[in-house]
C-alpha cells in the first residue's frame, strides 16, 4: 500500500511549478471547444501546445485514443519534464437549470487518467484549485477527489493560490 502524501497548498503560479522532476500541471477544461478565459489564458501566455492540441482535439474529436468527452484527458508535453493535463471537466461555459457548468464525475474521472499517467511518469501533480472558478464548483466537494486519486496512492500534489492583490 502506498502512503498516505498530503495535499501541499502554496501562493504562487501553477504555471510555474515550484518542483524538479517530472511535473503533470492538470486543469479543467470544458467540452465545447471553447478556450478564452480563467487558467487557460495562464497556460497559453506560457506555452502554445496546450490550447492548439486542445482545440485540434475538439476539431477532430479523438486524441489518440481518447474521445474528446467529458471525463477525458489529453496529455500535452510542453517541455522535458513538464506535461499539461487538459482534463474535460465542465459541460459548457454557462449555468444550466441552475447547474454551474462543473461536472464533478467527469473531474473524478479525469483525476483518475492523470493519477495513472503521474504513476507512469513518476511525476508530481501540480494545479490550481481546479474547477472552482469560471466552472463554478465548490473545493469542498473537488478536494476530497484529489486526495483519493493521488494522496492515497503516494502522488505529490500541490494546490497553487493567486497572490491576494
């Protein structure tokens, strides 16, 4: 069995990962193709591949042999050690029937595929408080995912806040 690693929550830039090794920065993205907005803007400052794989994926509907769909992982190396995880996690951009556009089993899911690649790579998992912003989704409800996805399985993962302003 492995041991338990606690969730590690640090102020800094998740786009900036504040480790050596092999790093999966994962976030949350929505299933309709649409990239503009929240993280994704950190991302693309960054690097390019994320949003042009991303949005190619969405064009063609597969990469490799994932669908795009919720639930669904899309790999993307931006660099030696760095790989980002766009995880399809939020059905559209906007509240449905009251519903944020979150999908908590689509996340879970899409944790699990990214727990399976860092266990690959041995690489750690680094994000921001993914899904609780233009998503809509509560950390109460997102933390609990994380920690059984990677702190129970010995997976280092760190939590990047913004610096208040």
């Amino acid at each position: 069995m492995s041991q338990l690693t606690p969730i590690q929550y640090i102020v800094g830039d998740a786009t900036q990962p504040a480790t050596t090794g092999q790093t999966i920065i994962a976030h949350v993205c929505n299933d309709i193709g649409g990239w503009g907005a929240g993280f994704v803007l950190a991302l693309s400052k960054r690097w390019k591949q994320p949003e042009l794989q991303y949005r190619q994926w969405h064009r063609e509907g597969t990469s490799g042999s994932s669908a795009f769909a919720l639930g669904a992982v899309q790999f993307v190396r931006v660099s030696e050690t760095i790989t980002v995880a766009n995880m399809i996690g939020q059905h559209g951009i906007h509240k449905s029937a009251d519903l944020p556009p979150i999908r908590y089993p689509a996340v879970d899911q899409a944790l699990a595929h990214v727990a399976e690649e860092a266990l690959r790579l041995n690489a750690s998992v680094h994000m921001p408080r993914i899904g609780c912003g233009l998503a809509g989704g509560s950390w109460d409800l997102i933390e609990p995912l994380v920690h059984s996805r990677f702190c129970e399985r010995g997976i280092s993962v760190t939590i990047y806040d913004l610096p208040k302003s």
